[in-house]
C-alpha cells in the first residue's frame, strides 16, 4: 500500500465532517509517509517487508521447552509485535502464525475480515478462514479448520455488526392526562412488547397511541385490576399468561376526535382512516424520542369504529359510555441495534486445546483480539452459543404378526420346454460380403490411397 491510499484509507475513517480539514489532510498525509512501503520512505510496512523477506522469522531459532518460548530468538521477534507465542505452541506453528499476523497488518484493520481473521489466531487455525457476508442480517461469518475440545473440527464464528439488545421503559400509576416519553436508542425501529396492568377498576377497552405517527392500538377486551395484559407482535395477546381471543385493532384514526363519526373501510370509498389493521400488527418505536399515551375508549367510538368489521359489532357494549381510564402500570420491552458495536457468537463446546478447558483465558484472548482489530471507541462483546441438541424419537412396533399360509391345493408343474430338432435353422444376421470392392471418394493428401501413408516401414 502506497502513501496515497493508506492516507484515503485514514481519512475515510474519520466522519464527514472532519475529513476536509486542511491540516487533518496534512496530519494524516505525514503519518502515511512513516506507515507507507515505499523503500525511500524507509516506513514501517517497508521495514516489515525486508523483515519478512530476509527470512529471519524462518531461520530464528525456535524452542524445545515450552518454558523458553518467549526467550528464543523467535518468541522475541514476536514480542517486538505484541504477538508473543501461546500456550502448548510449538515453533513451526508459531512461525506460521506470526506470518499471518503480519499480513493482517499490513491488509489493514479496522474491517470485519481483520478482526475474525484474528480471532482466527486465538483458534490457531490451519489456514486463512474462509470470509463470507451476510448483507441484509449484517452478519460476516468465518469457517476454518482447528484442534478444538481435543479433537480437529471445522469452527465457525460470526461476527455482527450493531448487534441487538435488550431494553426496557416502565411507569407506574399512569393516567390518561400523562405522556410517556420512551426513547429508542437503536439504529433501527424496533416492535416492542407492551404490558398494562389497571391497579383500581378494570380497564375497558383501553388504547395505547404514539402520538408521533397517530397510531392507536386498540385492545376489545377487558383487562381486570391487577391482572397484566400483553401484546405482542404478530402474537396473540395474553392475560395473566393466557392467550385470549379478543380482537386486537391497530388504526390511524383522528375522526375518533368526533364522536359521531364513523368507519367506512380501508378498502372502501370514503374511507377516513390510513391504517386500519387486525392482524395482531403492533407499531413501531422509531429511533429516537416517541411519546406515547394510555386511554379507555368509549361506547359510541367504538360502535362508529365496529362498522368495518360487522362481526365485531356486539362487541360495543363492553365499553363504558363515558371513558375513565383506571391508572395502570406500563412496561414496554423491545430489541434495539446498538451504534457502534460488535459481537462474536463462537461455539462453547469448541475450547481450542491450548487453552486446557479455561474459558476465562480463552475469552480474554478472544477480547483482545476484537479489541486490537476493531476501531477505537467501538463496544465489543463475545457470546458463547450453546449447540442444538437434536431430539431423535425412536418408534418400536411392540406387535409382532406371524403369518404361515398355505396353499390349498399343490399345484404340480408339468410343462416342459420343447427339445431343439433338426428343422430349425438360424439366419446368418450379416450378410456373406460378395466381390463388390471397397472404394473411397474424395481426395485424401494429394496422395493415393495404398502408399505408405497407412503403412510403416521395417
């Protein structure tokens, strides 16, 4: 990599708006020409390719005794890398994978590809991993061959890009005055889960808006005091933990402001409402701040909503005319894409042999590698993934039919195949070749055809 491109490569990853400082550019440009291979720079990369090139990794001498590794010749080229030689390593192996560690450098960090290729390292893999992507679930996965668990295995790592995790709002004692204020920190928006629990009188028909997009969720039922609903998305909703029939309504209603108006259809003419759903669909918590508010419907919205869904239509009587929405509890729970982190899954059950069955230490190696490979300021985790474990069910037939039959009349064979006589004659199927000659048109080499162009001399 010339000074050029490793100074686009520093600059890119700087955010926009520091990327068109004139002394950045310089700064940046400086640093290239010390990094830079060029051999009048006489730079870093230059330095690591005359090392790498003058065979000293290959001719170094090595170790016999595990204890010495770090004081030969070769565990002290490795520690000028901060790469010292692990635990059980032999010396080939080591000089296999100092070779790699100085190609990933000089690749570049910072990428995907660099930090599983180091975690590879950890593994002490045979070969380079194989890398592929995952565009639409941002995911890179690794597969390489390694001694891991006592035995030769092929592992397979993934590394995910602003992974998800668990986040949770609550509030407690809510009216139908106050607004919940629930920020989502994510990248993405995300479907939470929500929970209501009425703490005085049972709450009919209660509804939960965004105030932001306008949507209403509307839950036909009754939720008892003390009792928790909760809906999901996609999900039936449950109350105390048991699934109920109740419809489940997501709309965009604002003529619910008049209490005479009415619903003609989504589908239909003259209808008011952008959305109107029963599919069990909950909406969505976009980045950033939402506020949302907690209400009870009243009779004579409900029966202009009902409208749309004739069937529905008893279900009117379950609202009070005039609404009083009981205080109640709220939680809502959701998954969000967390800015500017990663996380590598790896297979518990798959300890690499060096590491003697200590996960800590294993772990720890496995932080430092995302650490070392990985920009600054970027959270980095490490999931242990357990392995599916296959039920396998077994049929046995305790029953057993035995069954003898016979035949109740013994039928002897008494055809025999007729003997072969004098009169029967087989015809020749090719032809007796008669004095015609065999003859060839055409022209083959200017040559006639008997000369020794088909025959070899003695």
């Amino acid at each position: 990599m010339n000074r050029e491109q490793r100074q686009r490569q520093m600059l890119a990853s700087l955010p926009l708006l520091l990327q068109d400082g004139p002394n950045i550019g310089a700064l940046l440009g400086r640093l290239a020409h010390v990094f830079s291979g060029a051999a009048t720079d006489g730079g870093v990369e230059y330095g690591l390719t005359r090392l790498l090139r003058s065979r000293w990794h290959g001719q170094a001498q090595g170790w016999t005794d595990e204890r010495a590794a770090q004081a030969s010749e070769l565990g002290q080229i490795g520690a000028l890398f901060g790469f010292p030689p692990a635990r059980h390593e032999r010396a080939e192996a080591y000089r296999r994978r100092i070779l790699e560690f100085i190609a990933i450098h000089r690749d570049g960090l910072t990428t995907a590809a660099a930090v599983l290729r180091l975690v590879a390292l950890v593994y002490q893999a045979e070969q380079t991993p194989r890398i592929s992507w995952q565009p639409d679930e941002r995911v890179t996965l690794a597969h390489f061959v390694a001694d891991a668990g006592g035995e030769r295995a092929e592992i397979r790592l993934e590394l995910h890009d602003n992974p998800k995790v668990d986040a949770a709002a609550s509030f407690t004692g809510v009216t139908s005055e106050q607004r919940l204020l629930v920020r989502n920190a994510g990248l993405d928006p995300a479907r939470p889960e929500l929970r209501l629990r009425p703490l005085s009188r049972p709450a009919r028909v209660p509804v939960l808006v965004d105030l932001e997009s306008g949507l209403r969720l509307i839950y036909v039922g009754v939720v008892p005091p003390g009792a928790t609903l909760t809906l999901r998305h996609n999900a039936a909703p449950l109350l105390d933990g048991v699934p109920k029939d109740a419809p489940l309504l997501l709309l965009n209603p604002f003529s619910f402001d008049d209490a005479t108006a009415s619903f003609a259809g989504h589908d239909r003419i003259g209808a008011r409402f952008s959305v109107a759903r029963r599919d069990r669909c909950l909406p969505e918590l976009a980045p950033g701040d939402n506020q949302w508010r907690y209400d009870v419907m009243t009779r004579d919205a409900l029966s202009g909503l009902l409208v749309a869904w004739p069937e529905l239509a008893a279900l009117k009587d379950l609202a009070e005319p005039i609404a009083a929405a009981p205080d109640a509890d709220i939680e809502l729970e959701w998954q969000e894409s967390a800015p500017a982190s990663i996380a590598l899954r790896i297979p518990a059950d798959r300890i690499p042999a060096a590491f003697d069955g200590d996960l800590q230490a294993f772990v720890h190696e496995l932080e430092w590698a995302l650490a070392h490979g990985s920009a600054a300021g970027i959270r980095a985790r490490v999931e242990l993934t357990v392995p599916h474990v296959h039920e396998s069910l077994e049929l046995r037939d305790q029953l057993a039919i035995t069954a003898a039959p016979r035949f109740a009349d013994a039928t002897q064979i008494r055809e025999q195949p007729v003997p072969p006589r004098q009169h029967l004659r087989l015809p020749e199927a090719i032809p007796t070749p008669g004095d015609a000659r065999l003859r060839f048109g055409g022209h083959f080499d200017a040559t006639r055809f008997d000369t020794s162009l088909f025959g070899r001399q003695p």
